[in-house]
C-alpha cells in the first residue's frame, strides 16, 4: 500500500469515526434531554406529593389544635360555672353576715336592756322598803 492509499484510507476511517462521534454525541444528547426531562417530571411528582403531605399534617394539626382548645374552653366553662357559684354564695354570706351584725347589736342592746331593767327593779324595791 502506498502512502496515497493508505492516506485515503485514513481519511475513510477518519470520515467514519467522526460520523460515528456525530451519532454517539447525537445519542448522548438526546439521552441527556431524555433524563433531564425525566428529572423534572419525578422534581415536579415529589413537589406535589410534598406539597399534599404538609397540607395533610396541616390539616391534621389543625384538627388536633381544635380538639385540645375545646378541651381547655370546656374546663374554662366550668371553672367559670364554680367561680360564679363561689361569687354567689360570698354575696350571700356578706349579707348574712350583715344581718348577724345586727342582730348582735340588738342581742347586745336587748342584754343591757335587761341588766338596766333588773338595776330598776333593784332601786325601787329598795324605794319602796326604805
């Protein structure tokens, strides 16, 4: 073979191995497109299920919130219920109270009443003797 041939011959094999670099280059891009397209499509699948399970938890705290509120407006509503009992029944005793405190004047007027009563049976007993 001579140099002529064998040149042609390295530019055939040089034209096939850029033609083959073309397609494997080709192929790697279109695959490359292929994956990134793919990437998106599962980033966007994850997005969404993400998205659905923290409102899920949200919902679910929420519900959760509510339910431990109800429970503390509940004992609120009754501790409310006792402490307006409590108040009434201070009010009464106030009054009550106030009632025995006259009734321990008048109890104490009525004694000395009596002692005053006795001193003047005393003196005209005496009156009357002398």
């Amino acid at each position: 073979m001579n140099k002529k041939e064998m040149k042609e011959l390295l530019l055939e094999q040089e034209g096939r191995i850029e033609k083959r670099l073309e397609k494997q280059a080709k192929d790697l891009k279109s695959d490359l497109s292929q994956t990134t397209k793919d990437l998106k499509s599962d980033l966007f699948t994850t997005k969404k299920e993400l998205r659905e399970d923290y409102n899920t938890m949200g919902k679910f705290l929420l519900e959760e919130f509510d339910k431990r509120l109800s429970v503390v407006a509940e004992v609120l509503t009754e501790h409310t219920k006792k402490l307006d009992g409590i108040t009434e029944m201070v009010a009464q005793n106030t009054v009550d109270i106030d009632i025995m405190k006259g009734m321990l004047r008048r109890k104490v007027e009525i004694e000395e009443f009596d002692a005053l009563e006795k001193r003047v049976i005393i003196l005209e007993r005496k009156l009357r003797i002398d």
